[in-house]
C-alpha cells in the first residue's frame, strides 16, 4: 500500500502528464466547448483524489472531533471553471465551505486540501488557483462581484448538502434589484474605462465589447431575476417573456461557440493565457478556421467575422440588460418596480396602511429609484391620513431609520418627505424646526433646514475616500450611523423652545422621540448623549487649553465611552461647517481634531492617567531632531525646543513650529517679528507676532489696541509666552478688515505699529487717539466666571459679552489693571457675541485663592460696564 507522500507523488505525476496531454491539442482542429469541459474534468479528477487525502490525514490528526455527516467541508468550482468552461490557461477558482468555522477536523481538513492543492495543482504544474474561504454566516454581506461568482457554482467533492445550503443562502440573500442595477453600473463603467471600441483591430474576445463577458453578464443577470442557474432555463425565460426572440438565442449560442473555438486556439497557439486578437494571429486565425486569400486576406475575412459575431452578442447583452431593468421586479409585499419605477401593488391598502408611505420613500432611496405617478397620486392621498407623531408599527420604523442611516450618503428623500409633509406626521419636532429661525444671528438658515445641510455635509464627509482626513476615517469607523443620522437631524431640536438651554432641552426631547421610535435603551442613551453635548468638543476646542489635562480629562468624563465621542466628533465637524458662512476657520477645525484625538487617546488608555511631562518630553524630542536638518540656527532650535510651554508644543504643527523658530532668529537680529499669512480660501489672514515680552504687563491689551486703531477685526487668537532670561512672546491671531483678509497696506500699517509699540516708540493710547478710538466703551457681559476647577496650571476666566470694535483690548487691559497675568488665551468671535477664555495667574505664577474669586469677577464686571478709562501699566 502506497504511503500519504507516495500517494501525492503520483497525483503530481498524474496532473502534469494530464496537463501536458491537455495542451499537446492541434490548434487546427478547433477544439471548443468539448474541449473545456474535457479540461474541467481532468482538474475535478485531481482534486477528487487530493481531497481524499485530505480527508485521510484529518481524521488521522483530528479524528476525535469528526462527525459523520456534521463535520464537513465542500470543495466548490466557481467562475468559468463553475461552468465547465475552462479554457487551457484560465485560473481556476474554487471556493472552500465549511460546515463549521471552530471546528478542529473542518479546519483540519480544509488546510490539508489547501496544501495539496498547491503541491499538487501548483507546484507540479503551470496552472493558476484562485480561493475564497466561504462560510455561510458570510453571504449576506458578499458583493455583488462574489455573489456573480458563486451563480456559476459547482459541486466538485465534499458535501452536498452543504453545497445546497450555499446555493439557498445565495439565492436568499441576493436582492434581484440591486444585483441588476449592480451589474448594468458594473458594465457602464468597465465600457467607459477601458474606451475600447467593439470594432478595435485588437479586439479582447473575453472582456472586451461583444465579448464572453458581454454575454455571460446578462446571463448573471438573467439567472438572478428567474431564480435559476440553468442557462437552458434561462434563455426559455427570455423568449418566453418577450425579452429576446429564439432567432436571437440562436445566433448567441453559435456566436459564443465560435469565440470559445477562438480563444482556445489562441491559448494553445501562444502556450500562455492569451485572449487579445493581436494583428499578427489573425492570419493563422484565418487560415486555421478555413478562410482563404483573395481580393481580403485571410485575417481579414476571419475579422469580419468576428465583429458580426461579437456584434450579435453585444446587442444581445444589451437588450436583456434593458429589458430586464425595465421589467416588472418584485421587492417588498406592497410594492414593485415597473418601467424602471417604483409603483404599489395595492393602492388601496396604501390608504387603509398611509405609514407605507415611509416604506416607499425608503425604497426609492435604496433603488434610487422615482416614483411612477399612480403611485405619487396615492401617497398625496394617503400621507394626510397619517397620524401626527404616533408610533409607528415596528417594520415601517425599521424603515425609517434605515432611511435616516442611508441619508448619510443621499439627503434627497428626507426632503422630499419633508416637502410632502411625510416627515412632521413621524416627527412633528421636525416641522418646528423647519419654520424656526434662530435667535442666534450666526445661522444663516432655520434650524431645520441647518440640519439637512448637517446630513450633507455627513454624506460629503463619507464619500471622501481620497483625502485621508481624520473625520473621514472616524465616520467610516462609526457602527451605528442611523443614530448618527437621528442626533444630526435632531441635535438643534431644543431650539424651538427659546429661553432654555437648547442642549438640554433637546436631550430631553429626543429621549420622548426615541420612545417612540421604539429605540432600546442604549440606543436611546447614546441619542441623548449626542444632543445634549453637540456643542462640547467644538466649545472646549475653541475656548479650552487643549494642553492642559484637565480640558482632556473633564471632556472624557462628560462624553463617557469611545463609540460615543466618534459621533460627538464627527457631529461637531459637520454641525461647524454647516452653520454659516464664515462662523469657523480651519484652524478652528485642526483645534477640533486635536481635541477629538487627545481624548480619544485618553479614553483608549484605560486606567492611565495622561502623562503630560512625558508627551511634551517625546514632542520637543522630535522638534528638536526635525528642526535640527533645516536652515535654522542652533541656537534659535535649543531655545525654542527648552523654552516651550506645553500648550504652544502640543497645540502647534511641526511646520508652524519651524516658522516660529525663524522667526527668533530674526528677532535676534531684525528686533520685533510680524507675520502675516493668507490661506488659500480663507476669509482670514493669520498673523503672527514675535516680541520680547514688556518688563510691565499687558502686552496683548496693546497688541489688540494697535489692531482696533488700525480697524482690523480679531476673531481668533492663540497666546504663548516662551519664558527664559528675557521671555518671548509668540501670539498667533486670526484677523480681518471688514470680513476680508487683510490688504498689502493694512499689513504694511498693523506691521509698522506693533513693532513701533513693542519698541516702546509709541504708546498704544497714543495709536488710539491718533486713529479717533474711543479710550472706553461700555461692554455689555451676558456670562463671566472664574474657576479653579477648569485648570490644573491656572485660574480660568471665561467670559461671554456682545462684540464691539475692540472688545479684545478692553477685556485684556482690564484683566491687566487687576494684576493679573494672562498666560493663555483663547479668543472666539460668534455672530455679534465674543465667547473668550483666559488662564490667568497672580504675578508669581499660581492660582488664584478661591476666596479671592468672587470680588475679583465682580470688579472685572463693574469695570467692563461703566466704561471708565482703564490705566493699565504700559498703556503710555
């Protein structure tokens, strides 16, 4: 008895002689269909016998977990090989089944008959195996294209019962109009890409125009509207349903013979796969399949025979493709798709059931596909009949919120249900919103027609696959996006009643919605978290010293989980740019991604305290070394690397950091530094400004004075002192003239005062009194706080107070009139409001005594509103 090594010696033996018998075949005679299948055959006796095998040492190895008739595995031909049409030097595709995916034996099993196949098929000889490990767990979620290759599905060894059940789920879990539409925009595209004509002088018999694959796709297609994988069945179907004629049928099946009487003469002739007709066979071609020379040559009169042939074959595919599409197609039990439209069933029924409304609009947005107009009188009869914000039955919810999941890539069916007043009978809140303008002026729109343009700005977001921005890799890693949907549509919901706090108000308000939406409760917990913190990660960007810990530390708490900050974030992002033209610069949005980014890190180190002093360490590691290879002096790159706060490193990109460390270069040799830079698009120029900080406090009081005389506009600011022998002073602010950037003579101005102010050449009220500003002005302050809760470095002031020309100056002249030091600054400018932050110390660099809080933001207030001159040191 042979041993397991001889025994596949002799199957390698066996395969290469088969193989080589196989492609000694006369070109001449034509061998077609007869000759794939003889191929197909010989492969499916040696991997018959390797399966064997295979079986035999896993029941050696494993053959305590093997169970007659349970523990199986099925060895399945797909593709042409499927077919039994495997030409001599197509791959062969097969697809392993298993009967279980824990199980030792399958496993087992599978891995042998995965080795043999490479050491026998592979090794012993030129051929090309393709493979897919395919679970039935796994069908429904397969493309279309894999789908396509199981239609061609063949049992080749191993069980048939599993093979049945793979055919089942196949046929289960395939929807017909999808796969229809799937495989017309799969054609479309591939025709369109390739820019091949059917008439090219080097035609590709198998993929190109006219081609098998022409044929073979409307096949696939035909296969799937009639629920067979008989090609007999099939074109009966087809004649029988008026699609195509017999005449035509005919023709096709002559016409494809020829082109597999062709393409295996080309692989045999060229002992390599080869299917492109090149100018230099065609004459053999001719010759080969009886053409002879006259007034054409024989490759000549063989090509005019194949371009009517392939002829026959491109209108054909595209006929049934047509034909099939427009065919009445079956989908749910109320609805179907006639002349490429949605159309009901049962009218009536639609107005005993108007909630099938939503099913409708939900199928047209799956299909994208418009409404027949029998159907689009029914749903203006039946959508008035609906109940105002009643439950509704949980299929047509299901609907709904895939509905809302799918908006996040096409918006237009919530408005259209908006429009035919589908969407207040599901969610009366909606229709409020849409009519509610907003009291806050920086919204261009209502609060409802802000959250469609949240949506699209979502589907935008998702259909960004090039880029490789953070956001669309966060909301492509976002498991729940009909949640997602539902807080985008709704996170403004609060707003309608005006007085309350919107966040909480609208937390309060979905939590009835998801209610009634049949929500459960994790769900629902993580819809109110959405709505009741959507404002959080931009407000703490925006108004926070992201450097600080207890920013990252307290945001963390207040979202809770991972999961939850992924749709905060990706939220914010879309609710920001949506809001109105010009409310949020892109640096509001990199400070947005920096949060999200710290807090994630933050939640991913479970148990870990951020360790602050160790991150600055790593950063200024990798300031030092990337800035040590550019132009920039030694001196300048250590002073920057030792002297940098923890709030200007981690918050600044390496290439910011670069120009700044330039820029203590020429303040060494030029004095005071102004830079000012224009990015493409914005409506903002970012200036920067380089100094040696003034022995008297109050430096930015001045910088924002000289900008207020000379009528520049502060939106945005960043503040950072590099403290040292002689402390330097790098302020970044983002600033405007009448809401454009600035001008080359505003720059030459603003440049030519700051340096003439830091160099104590001309006093700040002297700017002032020059350019006619007023030396007060009362400023009216909606909110004013100070904590020590917010920091564990310094006292936080946060303040709230309608926008005036120069807010910025008075505020900062104030703070410094009290004796207090300003070590950050975060300044925010919304739609005539100014919200702003400032981490303050005493003159020794400590918090401020919680004692001490209270008078101190009284007196700030008391000096805010009078609108008293203000003498802070320095001013003159």
């Amino acid at each position: 008895m042979s041993t397991t090594s001889e025994a596949v010696a002799e199957l390698a033996e066996r395969a290469a002689a088969g193989r080589k018998a196989l492609l000694a075949a006369d070109p001449a005679e034509q061998p077609g269909t007869p000759y794939l299948h003889r191929n197909a055959d010989f492969v499916d006796g040696i991997l018959r016998s390797l399966y064997q095998l295979a079986l035999s040492r896993a029941k050696l190895s494993h053959g305590d977990c093997f169970q007659q008739g349970v523990t199986e595995a099925a060895l399945v031909a797909t593709g042409g090989y499927g077919r039994r049409e495997l030409a001599p030097f197509s791959d062969i595709d097969l697809a392993f089944v298993p009967s279980h995916e824990d199980n030792p034996f399958v496993d087992a099993l599978i891995n042998h008959t995965f080795r043999l196949v490479v050491e026998v098929l592979m090794d012993a000889t030129d051929l090309e195996v393709g493979y897919g490990f395919r679970p039935l767990a796994d069908v429904p979620a397969l493309d279309h294209q894999t789908k396509t290759s199981l239609l061609d599905a063949r049992l080749v060894v191993g069980s048939r019962t599993l093979f049945e059940r793979l055919k089942s789920e196949l046929t289960t879990h395939t929807d017909v109009v999808a796969y229809l539409q799937d495989k017309a925009r799969e054609q479309l595209e591939t025709s369109r890409r390739a820019e091949v004509s059917l008439y090219s002088v080097q035609p590709d018999i198998k993929g190109g125009p006219g081609g098998l694959r022409d044929l073979q796709a409307a096949i696939w297609m035909a296969q799937v509207r009639y629920g067979t994988s008989s090609r007999g069945e099939v074109l009966e179907r087809l004649v029988r349903d008026g699609v195509v004629r017999s005449s035509e049928c005919q023709m096709v099946r002559d016409a494809e013979e020829y082109l597999r009487k062709v393409r295996t003469w080309l692989h045999l002739h060229a002992q390599r796969k080869q299917d492109v007709l090149l100018p230099e066979v065609q004459g053999a071609l001719g010759r080969a399949f009886g053409y002879r020379s006259g007034q054409l040559t024989a490759g000549q009169l063989f090509m005019r025979e194949h371009f009517r042939r392939a002829a026959h074959i491109r209108r054909f595919a595209a006929k049934v493709s047509r034909q099939l599409l427009w065919s009445r197609l079956p989908l749910a039990e109320d609805f179907t798709v006639l002349d490429g439209r949605l159309q009901s069933t049962a009218p009536r029924r639609l107005r005993l059931q108007p909630e099938l409304a939503v099913v409708a609009y939900r199928l047209g947005q799956r299909y994208g596909i418009e409404f027949h107009p029998d159907l689009d009188r029914a749903l203006e009869e039946c959508v008035p009949l609906l109940p105002a914000g009643q439950p509704l039955s949980p299929p047509v919810t299901e609907a709904f919120l895939e509905l809302l999941g799918e908006s996040l890539c096409e918006v237009r069916p919530l408005r259209e249900m908006r429009d035919r007043g589908l969407l207040r009978r599901i969610l009366p809140e909606a229709e409020d919103m849409m009519t509610f303008v907003p009291a806050d002026p920086a919204h261009e729109l209502t609060v409802g027609e802000h959250a469609l343009r949240v949506l699209e700005r979502l589907a935008s977001i998702g259909a960004d696959t090039e880029s490789g921005s953070l956001v669309a890799e966060v909301l492509a890693e976002v498991a729940d996006r009909e949640i997602l949907a539902l807080g985008a549509l709704l996170h403004d919901v609060g707003k309608v009643r005006a007085g309350e706090d919107h966040s909480v108000v609208g937390a309060e308000m979905v939590a009835a919605i998801a209610e009634r939406l049949r929500l459960s409760e994790s769900r629902k917990a993580t819809l109110v978290t959405l709505v009741r913190e959507h404002l959080r990660l931009p407000r703490a960007s925006r108004l926070l010293d992201l450097a600080d810990p207890a920013t990252v530390r307290e945001t963390a708490a207040a979202i809770g989980d991972r999961d939850a900050l992924k749709l905060l974030f990706v939220l914010s992002h879309a609710d920001t740019r949506a809001v109105g033209t010009g409310s949020y610069t892109d640096s509001d949005l990199e400070l947005l991604e920096d949060l999200y980014v710290r807090v994630n890190q933050s939640m991913a180190a479970v148990g870990d305290e951020t360790d602050l002093a160790s991150e600055v360490d790593q950063k200024r590691e990798e300031v030092s070394r990337q800035l040590a290879q550019t132009s920039i002096s030694s001196e300048a790159v250590a002073r920057l690397c030792e002297a940098l706060p923890p709030g200007y490193l981690l918050n600044t990109p390496l290439g910011a950091l670069a120009t700044h460390a330039s820029f203590l270069d020429r303040l060494a040799t030029e004095g005071p530094v102004v830079d000012v830079w224009d990015r493409p698009g914005a409506t903002y120029s970012e200036l920067t400004l380089c100094v040696h900080d003034s022995p008297t406090p109050g430096l930015l009081s001045r910088v924002a004075g000289a900008l207020f005389a000379d009528e520049v506009d502060i939106h945005s600011a960043q503040v950072f002192t590099l403290e040292g022998d002689r402390d330097i002073v790098l302020d970044t602010l983002w600033v405007s003239h009448r809401g454009r950037q600035l001008s080359e003579a505003r720059r030459g101005r603003v440049a030519r005062d700051l340096r003439d102010m830091a160099g104590e050449r001309v006093a700040v009220t002297e700017l002032l009194a020059r350019a006619g500003k007023p030396q007060g002005l009362p400023v009216q302050i909606h909110q004013l706080t100070l904590s020590n809760e917010l920091s564990d470095l310094h006292t936080v002031m946060r303040l709230t107070a309608s926008d005036v020309p120069g807010l910025l100056h008075w505020l900062t002249r104030s703070i410094s009139a009290l004796g207090l030091d300003i070590h950050v600054a975060k300044i925010t400018t919304w739609a005539g409001r100014a919200e702003d932050s400032f981490y303050v110390s005493d003159d020794r660099h400590r918090k401020l005594p919680d004692a001490d809080l209270p008078g101190l933001a009284a007196e700030l207030r008391r000096l805010l509103e009078s609108g008293d001159r203000v003498e802070a040191e320095g001013d003159r």
